[in-house]
C-alpha cells in the first residue's frame, strides 16, 4: 500500500507538471487581459490532434512535431483573439470572454468531429507504453519526458516573463493596465501576444495528453473543467499559484485513486477545490487586493 | 467666460519662470460612451510654470488630464504641444513628445520592486546607460527610490508611493508632468511633502499641469489657475487671482480668501 501510494504521488506530479503548462496558458491569459478562456480545453485537444496527425499521417515524432504545432498553435491563438476578443468592450469583457470563448471552443468542436470523427484516438511512439524501472517504481517514458518538457517550456516562460522588456511589459500590463499604457506600453499588443503563448503552450499539453489518454473533441469538457478549477485554486491571474494547484490537484486524484477508489477521485479533485475556496476566496496564491484596479 | 489675465501678473505673486506656450488646447469635446463631459476647453499652459486645474466635482479634470495624455481620444478641438497636434494620437506617441501622466489612483506595479518601476518609467528607453544615468539623478532627487530600491511598490505607504510615482515620471526626462489630484488619500503631513515635491520637479525644470481637489493648496503652489465648470473653463488667470476671485472663492473654495504668503 506504501509504495502504491508513492507511485501515485510520483505520477501526480509527473502528470501535474503537464497540467501545470495547459493552466498557465490560462492563468496568463486572464492576468494580462480578464479573458477567461473556456476555449483552452478544446485548444489541448486541438493540439493532441495536430500532434496525431503529423503522427500517423508524417509520420513525425511527436515530440519534434511540437516544432510545428506549438507556432500553428500560437497563430491560431493570435487569430482568436484578432476576430473575437479584441471586439469585446471594455465594461462587460470578463463575462462576455466566457460567451465568446465558448463559442470559438463549439465551432472547433465541430470542425474537429468532422474532421476526425467522434471515434476515440491516441497517439502513439515508443516511448508511450515503455517505463524505466527506478528505485522500485515504474516510471513511463512518456510521463518523464512530458514532465521535462513542461518543466523546459515553464522555465522559458517564466525567463521571458522576468527577464525580457517583453516581460516586463506583461507583468505591468497584468498589475495594472492604464498605468502600463502611461508609461508607454502598448497593452494591446502585449495583449494579443500573450493569447497567442497562452494558447501555444496547449500544443505541447495536449500532445501529452493525447498520449496518456484517449480522446475525442469532446474530451474538452472534462479538460477545461479541470483546468479551470486548478487556476482558480491557484488565485486567477497567479502564475506559481496555477503551478502548485495543478501538482497538488493531480496528487491528490492519484492518491484518492489509489487509497479509496478511482470512482472518487475526480469528485475529490472538484471537492478540494470547494473546501479551499471557502477558506480561501481568493484562491491559494489569490492576489484579488492587486487586481482591484 | 470671465478671464483675467492671459499672462500671470498677479500682485504680489510673481510667476518665476513662465514661458511661452507650451501646450494648447482649443474647443476641446471629449467624453465616455455617448456623452460628452469637456463641451469645448480651451486654455494654453504656459512652459515652465505650474497649471493648476480646479473645478467641482464631475466639472470634466480628469476627463481633460485623459485627453492630453491619449487615453481618451478628443471628439473635437485641438490639442497641441509645441505646435504639434496631438489629438488621436497613442498615449506611447504622446509620451515620446515629452508628456507624461501620474493618475489620480495609484498606479505603481505593485509586485515590482520600487527600483524595477522607476526603471519602468523609462520603458521607451532602450539605451540602458541612459536609463542607468537617470535612475541614479533621480534617486539622488529622491532618496526614497535608493532607500527601498528592493522593496515591493505594494508595500510602501500611500505618500511613498506617491513620491515613487513622481520619480517614475521624470525617468522619460518629460517637459510636461501631468499630475491628477496627487493629493488623493494623503495624510496632511504627507500632503505638504508632495507638494514640496511637486515644487521640486518645477524647480528641476518640468512644466506641471495638476488637476487638484485641494482647490486652495493647488493654486497656491500653481503660477496659473483654470477653473473648470460642467466641461467648460469659467475663469482662467494666475493662481493667486484664480484664489484670490471673490465668485470662485465663495463658490469653490468655500468662502473668500484673504491674501496669502507665496509659498506658505
């Protein structure tokens, strides 16, 4: 029962530090501009499925496919946000986001069912169903290697966001917007830029993703609730907030999995998120004070 | 429109360094949504004096200090800056003609550092010894931004923060420092620091346009005061007449004034 309880632990954090990218996608998005992107959950699985395409159709490995799906990705994000958000007024934009957002996610809902069908698909290399035997546990390839690549592409965010001038005119535009266009940024721009990476950054999500499980278009739902309520734990808009959520959320499912039954573990995930909430309105690493501006 | 004197001659108040005009505004409409709050402004600001913009509340200052800076796009009018025309341009645009804002809330980035938001001020600049240079001038004008250079902006008091938001403004070297109700939330002990700062950046060469609630402490400090009334600018002339005006007085200052000591 011990180790079976490590184990879950190891893979909780394994599979919370892929979570972990997809949320600050999200969490990056609602802190520069109070959009929240319900479209995030289907953009995984857009990714998931660009990455199986060029799979079985290019045969491209998938990890070498991100080359080309985290820019398609990020263009697609760029374009979303040209046609749709950036006609949203000022006043009722938060609200209205989650409208829009919605729609953009069914419209891609639909054109991914025609386009792949409803049937269940997974992606497939070596490394998928292959693990490395450490200290007693089972590691797979594919949980390790997505572990390192969230961690590498986490670290580039968060160099670009604290050691760049970009960066740093995301991080005023995101504490405080009219201040951030006074001394001369371009919030707008800074804007479309950051909905571009918070989506690009699904593309490498989603291809783990669609490693690890088998999905359809409308995998999106579980997905986007989930990432949801891991930024929302995590403090909206807080970038080491969504971090810490998604490990914590992930542990705590395996290890419920594990100890009690995996019946419950996807309740327990969304009841963790209830009882933090009501001690914490804010959420974990909430900064609501900073926002009220 | 009653107006005194378009050149600052009040007895007993000499203005010190009034120049010629510097920035323009001409039949200025502006306004949020549908309706217009400035119903045709038309004032000039002097180089190298203090303006001082009062008015009651909803008269349309903050609405006027937004137009000069680009946050809001004139409907009508112009507004223009050493002969330039400014409307409709960028608040980047505008700032990289040498005007910079310091609005009325606080505005510092508050998970920044105290030395990472001066350093923001100058974001336009990209020679980073030209930044280097002006960060250590201005810390030396303010001691505050070498004293708490690691401190977060959140942290420090309202009146500090004031201060760092006046430092922040001078790292772009701006000709005209606009100013909106700085005096918002102080204490009034920090309320005559701020001022005496707001006289140090005068003195250090900057033109000042403010928009003060503090309608007897602002025009004190200005060399010329506008009065502004539902949009429109009823009475402009040196801050002491403008303090000084029985009719202002009585209707904005809370009763007439008897003369006061410059500077006091």
């Amino acid at each position: 029962m011990g180790s079976s309880i490590i184990q879950a632990v190891i893979d909780g954090v394994l599979t919370g530090g892929v979570y972990a990218l997809m949320a600050a996608g999200l969490t990056l998005i609602f802190g520069v501009m109070d959009i929240i992107n319900i479209a995030q959950g289907i953009f995984v699985i857009l990714g998931a499925y660009l990455s199986y395409a060029l799979s079985v159709h290019a045969g491209i490995d998938p990890f070498l496919g991100l080359f080309i799906t985290i820019p398609a990705l990020f263009l697609i994000g760029i374009g979303v946000e040209w046609g749709f958000i950036r006609r949203l007024k000022e006043g009722d934009r938060t609200a209205m986001s989650i409208l829009v957002t919605y729609a953009v996610s069914i419209i891609i809902e639909g054109v991914l069912n025609v386009s792949f069908s409803v049937n269940y698909v997974q992606i497939h290399a070596w490394y998928v169903n292959r693990s490395v035997h450490l200290f007693g546990f089972y590691l797979p390839y594919i949980y390790l290697f997505g572990f390192a690549m969230a961690a590498v592409l986490l670290i580039a965010i968060y160099a670009l966001l604290y050691r760049t001038r970009f960066g740093a005119s995301v991080r005023a535009s995101l504490q405080d917007r009219t201040a951030a266009r006074l001394v001369g940024i371009d919030v707008r721009r800074v804007s479309t830029i950051c909905f571009g990476l918070g989506v690009a950054v699904t593309a490498a999500g989603g291809m783990v993703f669609g490693a690890t499980n088998a999905f359809n278009a409308s995998t999106s739902y579980d997905l986007i609730s989930r990432l949801l309520a891991i930024v929302i734990l995590g403090g909206l808009g807080s970038m080491g907030g969504a971090l810490g959520a998604a490990v914590f959320m992930l542990v705590l499912e395996d290890v419920v999995a594990v100890v009690w039954s995996p019946v419950w573990a996807t309740a327990v995930f969304f009841a963790a998120l209830v009882v933090v909430l009501s001690v914490r309105p804010a959420g974990l690493f909430g900064r609501q004070v900073a926002r009220a501006q | 429109m009653t107006s005194l004197s378009a050149e600052p001659s009040a007895p007993g108040g000499p203005v010190p360094g009034a120049g010629p005009v510097l920035l323009s505004l001409d039949g200025v409409v502006a306004g949020y949504g549908g309706g217009d709050v400035l119903k045709g402004v038309t004032f000039d600001v002097a180089e190298g004096g203090i303006t001082c913009i009062v008015g009651p509340n909803g008269a349309g200052k903050s609405t006027l200090l937004a137009a000069v800076s680009g946050l809001l796009c004139p409907r009508l009018g112009t507004i223009t800056f050493r002969g330039e025309e400014l409307g409709g341009k960028s608040p980047k645009a505008i700032l990289q003609r040498g005007i910079v804002q310091v609005p009325q809330n606080h505005s510092l980035f508050r998970e920044m550092s105290v030395r990472e938001n001066v350093e923001m001020g100058a974001f336009l600049v990209r020679d980073r010894k030209v930044v280097a240079e002006r960060l250590e001038r201005i810390a030396s004008l303010f001691p505050i931004v070498s004293e708490r250079a690691g401190d977060k902006a959140g942290s420090l008091s309202g009146g500090q923060q004031r201060l760092v938001e006046f430092a922040r403004c001078l790292m772009l070297d701006p000709a005209l420092v606009v100013l909106d109700e700085p005096s918002m939330g102080l204490d009034p002990k920090t309320l005559h620091s701020m001022f005496e700062t707001v006289r140090l950046m005068h003195a250090d060469g900057r033109t000042i346009l403010l928009v003060e609630q503090n309608a007897r402490a602002g025009l004190r400090l200005a060399t010329h005061g506008v009065v502004l009334e539902n949009g429109r600018v009823r009475l402009t002339g040196s801050g002491r007449e403008v303090l000084e005006h029985p009719e202002i007085g009585a209707l904005y200052l809370g009763g007439a004034v008897a003369p006061v000591a410059t500077g006091s």
